[in-house]
C-alpha cells in the first residue's frame, strides 16, 4: 500500500490549458486516494533540471509538448509504444530513475473504439509530425492492415513508412492533394490545431470515414466543419485525451498501463463526468 505523501504533475510549455489536473483529481478522488497532482511549466531545455529537483514523494509525471522527446532519452526504461514512437507522455519515478510510457498510443486506440472503429481494414492518417508516429502505431493496435499517411512533404513521412514495417503494417505515404484516393474506414488528423485545408478537406472527407482530430481546443476545427458539410461524423480529441490518462492512472496507481484499475468503469465514469462538466 502507498503511504505518505504523494505528488504527481503535468509538464509541458505552455501548460496553463492542460485539463489533466482536472481528470487526475476526479481519478484519485474516485479511488479514495489523497494524491496531489498539479502542473508546472518547464521547456525542454530547463527539463533536466526540473527533473533532477524532485524528491521522494514524487510518484509521477504527465509529459505534454515539448518534452515528450527528451522524457523519451532520459528514461531509463521504456514500454513498446514509447519505445516505437520515440515519445513519452508519462514517467512513473522510481529510486533508480524514471520509467517512461506513451499512453497517448492507448489512448487514440480506445477513442477510436468508443466512435465504432474496431477492426478496420484500412486507415487514414492526416499529417507526418511527431503525433502522426503515435497515430500510426495507434491504428496498427486497433487492427488496421493498411495505413495511408498524407503528408504536406512526402519525403519527411519515410520514417513512419519504416515503423510500419516494423508493425507488420502496409504504410503508404502520399502528398495531401494525392488524385483518387481509397475509401477508409476512418482518418485520424494529426495536423496541428486550426489548419485549414481549403477546398481539400471536402474532397477527403467523401473518402475518409468517420474523423478522429486529436485537437480539442477551438472546436469545431476547419477540418471538422469540412467532415460534417459532408454528412461525416467528426470527433474532437477529448476521449484520446480521457484514456490516456486513465492509462496514465494506472500506471501511476498499479505500475502498468495493460493491468485495469480496481473500480475502473466507475474511475473512468467520474474522469468522463469532469471533462464533460469542464
């Protein structure tokens, strides 16, 4: 049993809109457990530093932008998702240093679940950053044995055309403006917020399925609108947001993202209530 003070947070720059205080606090509270989580801005450069100041009654961190990279190097372990994807959202502290996992990859997979895509056939993936890679490795999850990547610059997706291979997936990288595109079974945006692909974006949406935007601030975005004037279901990015960090709290409580909380629909049902609420 956990005893004593325990204190968790979320870092990133910026940090004042993170809703994880929010979620965190409705998880432990369901849980019964009297745990701090709070947040604090740290850029990548002051990380290091930040991190070498925490004592022992740190149990935990959420990473957010930029710090997902360099939390990724300074692990000294890390699980399969943040392995493949380079990335880590979360660090469970331990005597011998921090332990890093990539819930976001559990997360969009559950989302996607939660809107109807289970099993899919084929997957769209909107963009070819740092959140693409965990979008890719997050619809390999979910069953998908195709994934197409539409990139402004081709040339810069040829890393997640190598993941795929290391997932046993089919990856095809194509420009965003690509002539006679498959129908998919769903599109994941991993574009950054507000990007507005003109005329484009209707052109997509008649062949893309249901959209998952990992964006969640500024709804509806250019490319939601784009999806419901076409009759398509669009979905904001709050229920990747919702699992990953209940993902999150089981590392925190139980030390492994795959192991369910004890209560976990009520833990979840509180998290959801908050984030609806908010």
């Amino acid at each position: 049993m956990l005893t004593g003070r325990t204190r968790l947070a979320v870092w990133g720059d910026p940090i004042a809109h993170s809703r994880s205080p929010l979620l965190h606090a409705a998880a432990y509270g369901a849980l019964g457990l009297d745990w701090e989580y709070g947040r604090r801005q740290v850029s990548e450069p002051a990380f290091p530093d930040a991190l070498n100041e925490l004592d022992a009654t740190w149990r935990g961190l959420s990473l957010t932008m930029p710090l997902k990279q360099v939390a990724a190097r300074s692990a000294i372990s890390l699980d399969d998702d943040a392995r493949l994807t380079g990335a880590v959202n979360t660090y469970l502290l331990a005597d011998d240093g921090p332990r890093g996992y990539n819930t976001d990859v559990g997360g969009l997979a559950r989302a996607l679940a939660e809107i109807g895509v289970e099993a899919p056939e084929r997957i769209r993936i909107l963009g070819a950053g740092a959140t693409a890679t965990s979008a890719l490795v997050a619809a390999a999850r979910a069953g998908a044995a195709a994934i197409e990547v539409l990139a402004r610059r081709p040339e810069a997706a040829i890393a997640l055309g190598a993941l795929g291979d290391a997932l046993g997936v089919d990856v095809r990288v194509r420009p965003l403006d690509a002539p006679e595109l498959p129908v998919v079974d769903a599109t994941i945006a991993a574009l950054p917020g507000g990007t507005d692909l003109g005329g484009l974006a209707g052109d997509l949406a008649s062949v893309s399925g249901p959209l998952v935007d990992v964006v969640y601030g500024g709804w509806p975005t250019p490319l939601a609108r784009a999806w419901e004037q076409a009759g398509v279901a669009a979905h904001d990015g709050l229920a990747m947001l919702l699992h990953q960090a209940l993902l999150q709290v089981r590392v925190f409580v139980g030390g492994d993202p795959a192991v369910p909380l004890d209560h976990e629909d009520a833990v979840l049902a509180e998290m959801r209530a908050v984030l609806v609420g908010d």
